[in-house]
C-alpha cells in the first residue's frame, strides 16, 4: 500500500513538471514585438536637428555652469576651514553654555553667507527625442 501511494504521488509530481513546462515552454514561445523605422518627413527631420543643436548647446552651457560651482565650492572650503577652527577655539573658550551657543551660531551664520554666493545649481538639458 505504501508503495501504491509513493508511485501516484511520483506520478502526479512528474504530472504537475510536465504541465508546467508545457506553458512554460508556450510563454517563452510568445511573438516579440517588432520595431519598425519610420521615415521623418523633413519638416520632423529638421525639427529634431534644430533640438539636437539646441541640446548640444545646452549642454555645452551646464557643464560650464557645473564647472564654476564646483571652483566656487572648492575656492570656499579654506574660509570654512578657518571658521570652523575659531569656532572650536571659541567653543574651548567658552565657559557657559550661552557662549558655546553664540559661537556655534557665529559659525552657521558664516557658512550660510560664504554658501549665499555659490552659482545656483545648473539643471541638466534633456535630450531630445526622435519623433
């Protein structure tokens, strides 16, 4: 009897594998859509160049803009250097909490006014998209 029950149990496991590669085998068998190029008329041909050039130029304009910001960042570090090392040695200093807090907020203040004159980030062009 345990054997009888073993070989169906067998039998509907090999059952259910065969099945399921059957649809598997038909799903992977399932048509893949083609591409199809289509010819731009030239009103849509000289479109797209006029977008190609004007993203070129854009381009050309945010990695100008990414330049100067990052030689501005880098230009400010030494002045925020020197102020976070006299905020330290004003913190050392101080001897009330009020004095540590003053010189802590003399420091954010420095930082929010040498950060104020960074180039406002540049916003990346997208590129265009052939109709």
């Amino acid at each position: 009897m345990i054997t009888f029950k073993r070989s169906i149990a067998v039998a509907t496991a090999a059952g259910i594998f065969a099945l399921a590669g059957i649809s598997g085998a038909q799903a992977a068998e399932a048509t893949s859509p083609t591409v199809t190029k289509t010819v731009l008329t030239p009103e849509q041909k000289a479109a797209f160049q006029a977008a190609r050039a004007a993203f070129k130029t854009a381009q050309t304009a945010f990695r100008a803009a990414h330049a100067a910001r990052v030689a501005a960042v880098a230009a400010s570090q030494p002045a925020i250097a020197s102020a976070r090392a006299v905020r330290d040695a004003a913190v050392a200093a101080a001897t009330t909490p009020q004095a540590k807090k003053a010189a802590r907020d003399a420091f954010k203040a420095t930082v929010a006014t040498i950060r104020a004159t960074y180039p406002a980030k540049p916003v990346r062009p997208v590129k265009p998209v052939r109709p």
